[in-house]
C-alpha cells in the first residue's frame, strides 16, 4: 500500500473517530439541560491575549459545583456533612482559544458513578460562535472527614440515589 492510501484510510477513520464521539457526547447532554456560562475575564489572559489554560481547570471545577447545585447536592452541603471530592485525575484537550470578554457555555454531563467514584465529561463552547473551545473529563473519588476512602452507596444511600438518578 503506498504513502497516500494509507494516510487516506488513517484521516477517514479519525473522521470517523471524530464524528462518533460528537454522537456520544449529544447523547450524554440531559433534554431541560442547565449549562453553566462564565464570561472570560481580562486578568486571565496570557501574553498572546487569549485565555491562559491553567484558567480551564478553574473553569471546570465552577461548572462542576453548579451541576452539583442543580441536581440539588450542592459542595456546602457535601462538606457540612463531612464528604470531600477530590479531583482525582483530570485531562483537557484545548481546541479553539478563548479570548477576553468571550462567553463560554460548559456543558457538564456524569460519565461515570460507582458510589466510590465519579466520572463527568465537559464541553466549553464558544456562545457565540458554538465552536468547541475545549473539552475535559476528570474523576473523583469520595472521602469522610478523616480521609478514608468513602462508599456513598453504604455511608449515604439517599445521597447515591440522588446521583444515580442523575445518570
């Protein structure tokens, strides 16, 4: 197989790759979906006058807390009753920059809940434009106030029903 057919063969399957991931991702997006909009700010800019990345991962982590809040779990209530989160891993892929007084749309949707841990994908758009400008997904595991690894599913059933019906 020469050079060319094999570089056609290898952009129509991440064509592919591509397209079946945007069904997979309007699948996960919930009909009555409350996203999370954030206009970008001057001081989080860069040099290049767009948004600096480390900005994203502040950004996620705001759009995670309203999710939480609007399927009525909120992060101050977790906390109250001595339940952390923490991130566990997180991943961002940068697509389209953002620029200063831009304003972003994040779509935050659950991907994953095993009662131990938790999986959410991101999508920031453009509002304006629509273009994707970045896309992430992060785990999370859940702690007591002493730092031991924490089953929702035993420690607090009406808490993991909440979030599994909001699967």
């Amino acid at each position: 197989m020469d050079d060319k057919k094999a570089l056609a063969i290898r952009k129509a399957g991440q064509i592919r790759e591509v397209i079946d991931e945007k069904k997979e991702l309007r699948k996960l997006r919930k009909e009555g979906e409350q996203p999370y909009y954030r206009k970008a700010q001057y001081h989080e800019t860069d040099q290049m006058g767009i948004i600096h990345h480390t900005n994203y991962v502040n950004w996620l982590e705001e759009a995670r807390t309203d999710y939480f809040e609007k399927i009525g779990c909120s992060y101050a209530q977790l906390e109250n009753e001595g339940i952390m989160s923490p991130v566990v891993s997180i991943q961002v892929k940068y697509k389209t920059p953002v620029r200063y007084g831009d304003v972003v749309r994040i779509h935050v949707a659950m991907t994953k809940y095993t009662g131990l841990k938790l999986g959410l994908h991101y999508e920031i758009l453009n509002e304006v434009t629509g273009e994707i400008c970045a896309e992430a997904v992060s785990e999370h595991c859940f702690l007591d106030a002493s730092g031991k690894i924490l089953s929702l599913k035993k420690a607090r059933p009406a808490l993991d029903a909440l979030i599994r019906e909001n699967m």
